[in-house]
C-alpha cells in the first residue's frame, strides 16, 4: 500500500528529506521509513554518480515490491524510482509521480536491490 505522505514531497536537487528530494534521496526516504533500510546517502552526488556506485546494488532478474527501478529518462539520464504494487514511485522536477510499470516498460533499465 502506497502512503499518500509520499506524493505531495516537492523536488530539490540532491534533498534526502520530507522538505524535498531528487530522486536517489526520494528511494533512499521511502525505503527507509517504510521498511527499515538504510542506504547510502550518495551526498554530494547527483542521481547518475549515485547509481554508479556499482557496489552497494545488485541487479535481479524479476521486479519485485520496494526494488529500485533503475530508468532512462531520455538519452544518458539515468533515474531511479521505486516499486511497490505495480507502480514506480519516482521523483521529477515537477514531483513525484506515480506511474504503472507497464507505462514505463521501455525506459526501465533494470530492478536492483541494494546490498
């Protein structure tokens, strides 16, 4: 069940707070309020450097609920969201969207958890 605390956060350039998040801090919030998991900050990082750090995620096969939904927004932007009920939660610059994962099947490059 998706909290609706979530989708009024606004967008801040590398925020990791309820004030406003891009959307590595939006994932890394979400993950650790709704399930205890605490990843790393990334501070000082934007999103594309944030996903580069190769070792704190391992890549599965299968979509599952709270994965991180590694996106390619347009040519060379990497982007994250996150899983949960068939819906890639994700943050923009408008605002987090809300989007069934069948909306966004060919930009999705791929379903990570963080080890």
């Amino acid at each position: 069940m998706i909290s609706e605390r979530w989708l009024h956060i606004p967008y801040r350039h590398m925020g990791r707070t309820e004030d406003g998040c891009d959307c590595w801090g939006f994932v890394r919030l979400v993950l650790q309020e709704e399930k205890g998991k605490t990843l790393p900050a990334f501070d000082g990082m934007d999103e594309v450097e944030g996903m580069q750090q190769i070792r704190f995620f391992k890549q599965i096969p299968e979509a599952e609920n709270w994965c991180i939904v590694r996106i390619e927004e347009r040519k060379g932007h990497l982007h994250v969201g996150i899983l949960i009920d068939g819906f890639v939660l994700h943050m923009t610059h408008q605002g987090v969207l809300m989007q069934r994962v069948r909306q966004l099947k060919s930009v999705i490059k791929g379903y990570y958890t963080c080890v």
